[in-house]
C-alpha cells in the first residue's frame, strides 16, 4: 500500500465532509472545505491511501514510511501513479497569521486511528509551518483529551491558559497550548529526530506485526 500527504484538492472534499462528521459528530458550523481553500491563511494536508483495494484493512509496509515521507510537500503526479480516486485517510489544518500558526485541527477516520496516523499529520503541519517562516504554533485542546495532550506535550508544546466554555457542544474549556522558536536553526533538526523515532516505533512496537503486509 502507498500513502502520500500532499495539499487538499477539490476532489477531496466529500470524504473529508465524512472525516469531519466521524471525528468532529457535535462541530456546528461543519467545515466549509471549499471556502477554506479559497482562504489565504489556511493550509490544509490530506493524508490519502493510494490502494485501490478500497475494502483492505489498513496496513503499514516496512517502506511506507520513508515513501510517504519523501512525497511530503510534492505534487501527486510527481510521486508515481495514483488511483483515480485516492481515499482521504485523514488531514490537517492551520492558518497562519503574522508569523503564527494556528493548528485547527487533526482529524484521521475511525479505522485508522491510533496508528500513528495523526502523529504524522502534525509534524505535516510544523513542517508546514516552517515552510511559511512562523515563530510558533498554537491550537486549543479539550480538558478532557488526554490522549492529544501528551502528543502536544511530547513535541514540545506548552499550556499556556485555558478558554472557559470553548466548545459549543457541552460548554468545555479548552486548553490552549504553544510551541515557541519553530523558527529557531536548530527546530529541524529536532523535528527530523520526531519524525525518525515516529519512523522506528513502527518497526519496534509489539502488536504491530498484523499491520505488515
């Protein structure tokens, strides 16, 4: 199986109205996709699975991870052929805004979660953030999501206050949390050490040997 992360296309908006109805049920107003591509300060990553076997169970080959990688960034016809209809596994968003990035949302479908999927798409979107010379990424997260705050707090983000009532579902505050210096020389670097131990846990975690194809 083949995985790619390249920027949203309009073909991609159906399924990820789908994603977005799995990982985000209570979220009024939906995410108007379309709109969001025509705004100048957000940036979305989509995460799509090249198979066209569209019944398979998610599988990981041992080199999937250095292909997926290398296509970060590149057009999709620069990274071989594709299906006709790449299924979107899941995507990210931030809006920069004077030399901050906001990271909006991380959202992977209900199959592939708890893959390490997710993890992948954030250092997509500090990737991304890096590219467009930001100083730091912010983003909300909910009191309860313990599982998104380590993740934040394993990649150096901090909490820095928390917004009373933030979510309109169940009035729940949300933590707000920052990543300083994105923009400092030695960031990559470090970044590149994330992505590599991301890279090696797929290699090295028990249980995982079923994702092998």
């Amino acid at each position: 199986m083949t995985y790619l992360i390249r920027p949203i296309k309009d073909q991609d908006i159906p399924e990820l109205n789908q994603i977005d109805k799995e990982a985000f049920p209570t979220m009024w107003p939906a995410t108007n996709f379309k709109r969001e591509m025509e705004n100048i300060m957000a940036h979305y990553m989509v995460l799509v699975d090249e198979d066209i076997s569209r019944g398979a169970s998610p599988k990981i080959s041992p080199n999937i991870w250095k292909r997926l990688w290398d296509c970060i960034h590149r057009d999709s016809n620069a990274a071989g052929t594709l299906a006709d209809n790449p299924k979107v596994i899941g995507y990210s968003a931030i809006w920069v805004m004077a030399g901050s990035a906001h990271l909006v949302s991380v959202a992977v479908r209900d199959a592939y979660r708890r893959k390490g999927f997710g993890e992948l798409l954030l250092i997509s979107s500090l990737k991304e953030a890096i590219k467009h010379k930001c100083f730091e990424m912010t983003l909300e997260v909910r009191v309860s999501n313990i599982v998104a705050q380590n993740l934040y707090l394993k990649y150096g983000f901090a909490i820095k206050g928390i917004r009373k009532k933030y979510y309109l579902d169940n009035h729940e505050d949300a933590l707000i949390m920052t990543l300083d210096s994105i923009d400092s020389p030695d960031f990559p670097s470090k970044l590149e050490e994330y992505k590599n131990s991301h890279t090696r846990k797929w290699k090295t975690t028990p249980g995982m040997a079923e994702l092998a194809s």
